[in-house]
C-alpha cells in the first residue's frame, strides 16, 4: 500500500517513537521527587520504571496480531488516543499504586503504537526505502531519549514531576488528530483471532517478566522460581498450540526464513547486551563517581545525538547493500564501546565515557535500522503486524532483561535498597565498597560483551541480501 502522504506518516510514526522513548527515560531523573511527592518508598516507586517495561514486554506481539486483523493504522491511533489518557491520568495520580497502574495503561498505548510502526512502514514503502525510513524511526528513539534526560532534569526541578507526564497531553491530541487524517488502513486478514495462542504467550511472557523482575529486586525465592518455572511450562504449550492452530497469532513457518529469524534474534541479543551497558555506565557514574543523574546522562548524550543524524544515512546503505555488513559491524561498535568501559576507573577522565558512547552511538545508528528493516522485508504481507509485534517483543524482553543484569550485578557488592539507590541517583558509593562495585561492573560488562558476540555471530549468519533487487 503506497501513500501520497509519506512525509507526513513518517513524521506521525516518528512522533509517537519519539513519545514512547521519553517516556521510558524522563521517569528515571524524576523517581526521587515522585517518591517524596507521592510519600512511598524506593521499592513501591521503582515499579513505575517497571510496570511500563513489563506491560510492553507482555503485549507488543499481540497488539501486532490485533493489527493485522483490524488494521494497522487504527490501532496506531487507539495506541496514541490511550498513551495520552494515560499521560494524563499519572500527571493526576495520589498514590504511588494509582501512579503505577496508570503506567500501565500509559503502556498499553506505548505498545499498540510500537507493535504497529514497523508494519506501517512496511505497508507504505517500498523494499528499496524501508531502511532509510526505519532510520528515521530510529533517529526518533534517540532524540526521545535524549529530550527525556535533558527535559526529566528541568521539568521536575522548575515545573513538578508531574509535568513529565503533562507534556504528552497536547502533542498525543495533535498527533492524534494527524493521524486519523492520514494513516491509512492496510487491507484486513481474512483469519480469526487466536486468542487461546495470545492467552498463552500472554501468561508465559507475564509469569517470566514478573519472576526475573521479582528476582533482580527481592532475590532469588521459590516464589519466582515457580513463576519462571510456570512461564517456561507455558511457553511450550504455546509453541505446541501455535504448530497445530489453523490460524496462529505467530506464524512459526515464518521461522524458516534465515534472515527474519537470525535477525529477531540478533535484536533481541543486541537489546539485551547493549541496554544493559547503558543501566550499568550510569549506575557507575552515579555510584561511583557521585554524579547526579542529570549530568551523569548528558555524559551519554552525545552518543544519542551522534546516532539521531546518521540512522536515516545507516538505514539508506542497508537498502543498497542489505543489513548484514551494516548491522554486523554496528555490533562491533558496540563491543568495542565495552572494552573501552572495561577499563574505567574509580578516577577516569569522562571524555572516556563521550568517546564510548560516540562508538556505541555509531553502532547502534548501523544496527537498528538495517536490522529492522531486514526483519519486515522477509516477512510475509499478511504478518506485518505480528512480525513487527515480535520484534518489539523480543526488544522489550531484552530490554527487562537488562534491568535484572544491572541489579543482579550491582547486589554482589552492595544491597539492593543501596543498588536501587544508586540507580535512580539518590546515593553514591565511598572507599572499599566503591571498588567492590567497580569489580561488579566489570564482570557484569563481561557478560554484555558475550551477548552482544552472539547478537554479532547470528547477524553475520543470517545471509547476504540485496533487498533492491527483490
């Protein structure tokens, strides 16, 4: 489906990136006033951090199905309509525990938006464009979560924190509006809904988020042992139901096409390995070096910008040249950024940490848009959206995963009251125990670095492609 209006649906599909970025890192800078504010504690406000990783995680490939059955655009715009309720309903939240389940419906909206993006550029550009246009998706993510360091900081300080949620309110009624007018519908599936497929993946993706996010903040307990344990018991009478079902919520055939599988693979190792880097550097720069939140994350912006300007330039090459090379090497960035972190001190100049988030920004502007867009074109028409739901999936579970690295890391040395402290930036770490934790940031960088190889290993494996000439 081709569209007079590119420009403009891309600048749509940009803008409710962009929101759904900011969102995931305004919060962070903020969690210290909306626990004085809303009279709780670390534990309970973490969880506003939480609830919108987990809600995502959970839901993203079912929205993507929801897509392809009652069509793509209209469900972008359900997703922007219920971000801004939500928006709205947290700037007017009393209670911690109102905050959280508001952020859960914020998050709802946030995956709806998500799950549809990528079908919805594949619906409108043709195979040659889709990587230039994935670039500017990605430039998207990166401008939003650069403005949510720069605008959590100033907002919270001059204005409250509720603002950080007041300010989606006007942009999700404009970009609304805009999209009603110029999102068009992709031609339905003629196919039931699955929704005993979707029951299933819905519990086994609930089960196993809660159980690792459960572990990163309590500790490893029978509790989330059985609820691990139950989520991996579902996940294969998942696989069993989807082989067997006349219409599946998750095409497993589609599996058999080197390319879409080795690189949803690659992005969710990559996610996984590469988020985790990010939590890791900041908890660094605030534990142990004492730094603010908001001067610790301006140390990372420069990689955000370096990649918001080359992503659309990234993601033209992978038209021309496929993703393979492209991502590939973006991968290499990134490992390299690790090394470089490796060997930070309790006394490294920070130009070590610009420079290394330059390289991973270089790195990330060449992996996301080639891998996006290598994923939607070996995918089937008839699948956008739950191809393009399972991508944010498997982004979104490496994205939770990433949490329970960085906690997990950080407990070796100190306890998890003090991790949690030093994540959100309200306490820093002094004498022994800053070097115990240094030790336990290593270690952890050690385990992203293995990740990241195999998200490099499975995106060299996924084959040559000359998308131009398909």
């Amino acid at each position: 489906m081709q569209s007079k209006h590119e420009g403009i649906v891309l600048s749509i599909l940009i803008l409710g990136t962009l929101m759904s970025a900011l969102d995931t890192t305004i919060v962070l800078l903020a969690l210290p006033s909306m626990t004085e504010g809303l009279h709780s504690n670390l534990g309970e406000t973490i969880w506003v951090i939480l609830i919108y990783l987990l809600v995502i995680a959970v839901t993203t490939m079912q929205f993507g199905r929801l897509g392809d059955l009652f069509g793509r655009s209209k469900a972008f715009n359900l997703g922007f309509a219920v971000f801004t309720i939500g928006s709205a309903l947290c700037g007017f939240a009393h209670a911690n525990s109102f905050l959280v389940g508001y952020r859960a419906i914020q998050a709802i909206g946030g995956a709806l938006m998500q799950a549809t993006t990528g079908a919805i550029i594949a619906d409108v550009f043709e195979v040659g464009r889709r990587g230039k246009a994935y670039g500017y998706i990605a430039m998207g993510w990166n401008i939003g979560a650069m403005l949510g360091i720069v605008l959590g900081g100033a907002v919270t300080t001059f204005l409250g924190w509720r603002f950080i949620f007041f300010i989606n309110i006007p942009i999700g009624i404009v970009a609304l509006l805009l999209g009603m007018k110029y999102l068009k519908d992709n031609p339905k599936v003629n196919a039931r809904i699955d929704i005993e497929g979707m029951l299933l993946l819905g519990s086994a993706l609930s089960f196993l988020s809660y159980g690792a996010v459960d572990f990163a903040s309590s500790g490893l307990s029978r509790f989330n042992i059985l609820l691990m344990f139950a989520g991996a018991i579902a996940v294969l009478a998942f696989l069993f139901w989807e082989s067997r079902s006349s219409s599946p919520a998750l095409d497993l055939h589609a599996f058999k096409n080197r390319v879409l599988s080795a690189s949803i693979f690659a992005s969710f190792f990559q996610s996984l390995g590469f988020l985790s880097v990010t939590f890791l550097i900041i908890m660094y720069l605030q534990g142990i070096r004492g730094l603010d939140p908001f001067t610790a994350s301006l140390l990372l912006t420069p990689g955000y910008i370096i990649s918001s300007f080359i992503s659309p330039y990234m993601g033209r090459l992978s038209d021309r040249f496929g993703a393979r090379g492209i991502a590939t090497f973006g991968i290499g960035f990134m490992c390299l950024s690790i090394l470089m972190y490796m060997g930070l001190t309790v006394s490294s100049d920070y130009s070590v940490i610009i420079l290394a988030s330059i390289i991973t920004g270089i790195g990330g502007a060449m992996f996301w848009p080639a891998n996006s867009s290598a994923v939607m074109s070996n995918a089937q028409h008839e699948h956008y959206g739950s191809i393009s739901g399972l991508l944010r999936l498997m982004t979104g579970i490496g994205t939770l995963g990433s949490f329970v690295i960085t906690i997990t890391a950080a407990t070796v040395a100190i306890s998890r009251d003090t991790a949690f402290s030093v994540f959100i930036g309200t306490s820093s770490l002094i004498g022994g125990v800053s070097e115990a934790f240094l030790s336990g940031i290593r270690a952890a960088l050690l385990t992203c670095l293995v990740i990241l190889v195999i998200a490099g290993i499975l995106s060299l494996a996924r084959g040559k492609e000359d998308r131009l000439s398909r």
